[in-house]
C-alpha cells in the first residue's frame, strides 16, 4: 500500500479504537446516565429516556392463551398469533410485509395506521376465520420499537421518530389510540391491549422461554442489535423516581425499563467523535439524538464505511483511476447516502480470497463499483474497524445493566444471561464474539464466580408483545 494511504488508513483505524480504559469510563458514565434518566420525567437531549413501561413482571414461562402481536419497527410490518401453551413454549402464525417507503416518510400517521390496520385485518381473515363469529376481541400486544413516553400498559406518546421513519404529525401522539381507531373503522374484532417496545419483548419473550433449572441463568436483559439497538430490563421501584404513586398499583415491586440506550450520550461526553461519525448525524432525520445508535447498529454501519471512503477519495487515496475513466464521477451507489447495507459489509469483513477477489465481485454486484486490490484492502480494513468499534462499543450498556441488577440477585447463584435479536448480532460475523470479549475486559462481575451469556431470542418481540397483552386486564 502506498505510505500516504496507508498512514490515512492508520490514523482512522487509531481514531476508531476502543480499549480498556474507555470501556470502564464509558460503563460508568452508562450508570450514570441511567439514574439521571430515572429521575426526570421529561425526556432530553442530555440523558436516556429510561422509560416506565407498565410491564411489572417477569413472566415464569406459565402464562397461556392465544393472542395477537403486531410489530413496527423498522423495514417490515409483522402480524403473528401465538399461542402460549403455559410450559415454556409456544406455537406461532406469522405474516409479514414490507413497509411501502413512501409511508415511512412524507406521509399522514392516519395513512400508516391505515396501512396496518388492513394487514391485521388480512391475517385474520387467512388464519383466524373462526374470530369472525366470536363476540369477544382478541388482545393484541403492539410492538412499536421506538422511543414512547409510556403512560399506561397499553398508552403511549410517540417522543420522536429513529431509523429512517418522519412522519412529523405522529409525534406527540397516543400511538395506540392511533392504531385502535383504524382496528375500529374496519370493523376488526381486537384490542389493543398492551404497547411494548421490541426490546421489552425480546426480554419478556427469552425468560418465558429460559428454563433457569435447565439453563442455570437468570435473563436480565433483552437487547437489540438490528437496524437500530436499544435495551430493557427490570429494575426496582426504588429506583425509580420519576414514577408518582399514582402511576403504580398495589404490591408492584419494580418494573421493566425501556432505556432507549441509542440515546446514551447524546452530548458526545465519552462517545467517540470522529469527522465522519459528525457526517453521517448530518445525513439523518434525527440530527444530535441516537448518537450512540449511529455508531452501533445496523442502518449506519455501510454509511459510515461509505462516509470514510469517499473521504478518502477526496483526498486523492484512492478510486482515482476509476474517476477518470468514467469522466470525473464516481458510481452513484457509492457517491449516495445509505446505498451501503451491512449485510454486504458482512461479506466484506470475511473474505479470506486470494487478492479479496471475492470483495471484488460482491462491490461490482452491490455497488457497481470496480477495484483494485490496494482498493479491497483498504475497504477490509476499514469494514474491519468500523464494526469492531460497533461491537465493542455494543458490550458498555450490556454490562452497566448487569452492574447495576447484581444486586437483585444477591441471593441467587444463577448465571446471568442476555436476550438479543437483531440482524446484526444474528449474523454479522464474530459480533457476538467481540462483544462478550468487551464485557469480559469491563468484568462487571468483579468477585463473583457467576457468568454472563449471550442468548439469540429470534423474533421475541412479537412472543414478547403477546405475554404483555396476556398480563393486561
Ligand atoms: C428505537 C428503539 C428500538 C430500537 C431497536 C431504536 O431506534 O428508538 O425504540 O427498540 O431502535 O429496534
């Protein structure tokens, strides 16, 4: 590699780094920024959400009864019914649609409830005539994975929109009563009877499923690692401030916690800032919110790879050669935002072929974009960093979580254990690894012999939705 490009690869790949000392750092400011967010009901710019989600239990794998599940939350619609057979399992019917673009954007909420409200509509009509003569309404737990200030288990105001949706009439709304109308309008026989976020459902839906007995592990958190990543778990009522008397009933003991840890440090006090991270928030809806999220997950990896290429283009590194050759232009899917999804990216970081003649035919196929091999190495390396940083970063608000809970389990000796869904911690290659090599290096167990466990809970959120509407009255 010539020396100039490969000093520039160097000082990203320094700038991209995340060692020790900045993992405890940020960990704590992690723990911090949780009791800030427990305290203050109005949410802001400054502090996690850390949202009340009305969800006062852990479920014990008993519950049973078929429900309904609905989930928004990020490309596609999903309607599913479940049926809880009350012994840690269960049977699922599922459809599920992309969301049309232009109703993610430039649109009515009216218009997107709408749309959902037919497709709730066809799936009974496919797999639940038998409703069609029933009096009563079935209960459907609405999954709607993002950030809602929750007033009731099954209320909630939209606070603002992430991962590519703007439909600016919708904020401020009760996304449920939204929903429900349009149930009504067409004559649907359910009730919306639950609002859960997909992580509160990927954490309901792994401890239904985790036996303790058998798996010798509590489940304390239900993560996210796909388009975007955010957490849940459960805390103790006297950690939480901001919840008045009259918002919790009798007997209630602690409650699940939606954090929206996207938003952790939104003000960049311990998040790394580099020129291109600054970019990439320019290019989104939501300007200076969800910065952790712009690191992490899985709708802003290929851009970020994107933003630093092209950088290096502008200073003359690489693709020069190419640019001339098509008279002073790049190809479009590199020259725009967001043409670069992770799933390529995913390709990239593995290819062992020789010359990376692989990366080759993957870039011409996704990108139309041909290269050398100086080019792939440097596309490698660079892919390389950018999700290592994204991994690593992935393990901070992982092991805060199990900081701050051990103390609920002093009496246990069970293991703890995450429930994670989400493309990107499914498949992006070694994701999984390095985030457990992060949370080993914070050691947030320091003193005990207990272990920590990354559990895949694939499509929990819609089981999750449904153990939600099974508690509601
Ligand atoms: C949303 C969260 C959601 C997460 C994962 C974020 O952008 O704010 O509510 O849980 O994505 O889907």
């Amino acid at each position: 590699m010539n020396s100039k490009l490969q000093a520039a690869v160097d000082e990203i790949v320094d700038q991209f780094t995340v060692d020790k000392d900045f993992l405890c750092n940020a960990t704590d400011h992690f723990l911090e920024s949780m009791d800030s967010g427990l305290q203050h009901h109005t949410p802001k710019r400054e502090f996690m959400p850390m949202i009340p989600t009305y969800v006062t239990a852990i479920p014990t794998g008993k519950e049973k009864g078929l429900f309904l599940a609905a989930d928004l939350g990020g490309t596609n619609f999903r309607v599913c019914s479940i049926n809880l057979k009350g012994d840690h399992t269960f049977t699922l019917e599922q459809a599920k649609a992309r969301i049309p673009d232009e109703l993610m954007k430039d649109s009515t909420a009216e218009d997107l409830f709408a749309h959902l409200a037919k497709k709730v509509k066809q799936f009974l009509e496919e797999f639940h005539q038998e409703l069609n003569v029933s009096e009563d309404k079935l209960k459907l737990g609405f999954t709607f994975s993002f950030p809602v200030d929750q007033s009731a288990l099954n209320r909630g105001k939209l606070i603002r929109w992430t991962k590519g949706f703007d439909l600016p009439d919708c904020v401020d709304k009760d996304v449920v009563i939204l929903f429900q109308n349009e149930l009504d309008k067409l004559g649907v026989k359910v009730h919306i009877a639950a609002l859960a976020n997909d992580t509160v459902g990927t954490l309901l839906s792994r401890a239904y499923s985790n036996n303790p007995a058998v798996t010798n592990s509590n489940t304390v958190v239900g993560a996210i690692f796909g388009t975007g990543t955010n957490g849940a778990y459960f805390e103790k009522l006297d950690k939480i401030p901001k919840l008045k008397k009259e918002q919790i009933t009798e007997g209630t003991t602690g409650m699940v916690i939606n954090t929206e840890w996207g938003s952790f440090d939104n003000t960049l006090k311990v998040l790394p800032k580099s020129k291109f991270d600054e970019k990439l928030d320019l290019e989104t809806a939501n300007v200076g919110y969800h910065l952790f999220e712009k690191r992490i997950s899985g709708m802003f990896l290929g851009e970020l790879l994107r933003i630093i290429l092209i950088d290096l283009f502008d200073q003359g590194l690489i693709f020069q050669d190419l640019y001339k050759s098509r008279g002073g232009s790049l190809p479009h899917r590199l020259a725009e935002p967001w043409q670069l999804s992770s799933e390529v990216l995913s390709y990239l970081q593995i290819d062992d072929s020789t010359s990376l003649k692989m990366s080759g035919l993957i870039l011409e196929n996704e990108l139309r974009l041909p290269t050398n091999e100086e080019e792939r190495l440097v596309i490698q390396k660079i892919t390389q960093t950018v999700s290592t940083r994204a991994a690593r970063l992935s393990a901070i608000p992982l092991a805060a979580i199990v900081k701050r809970v051990s103390e609920q389990y002093e009496d246990d000796d069970k293991d703890f254990e995450f429930g994670c869904d989400g493309s990107v911690v499914e498949f992006y290659p070694d994701f999984q690894a390095k985030i457990l090599e992060a949370i080993a290096i914070i050691n947030p167990l320091k003193g005990s012999n207990k272990k920590i466990h990354l559990k895949i809970a694939k499509d929990g959120s819609g089981v999750g939705a449904a153990l939600c509407a099974s508690v509601a009255k």
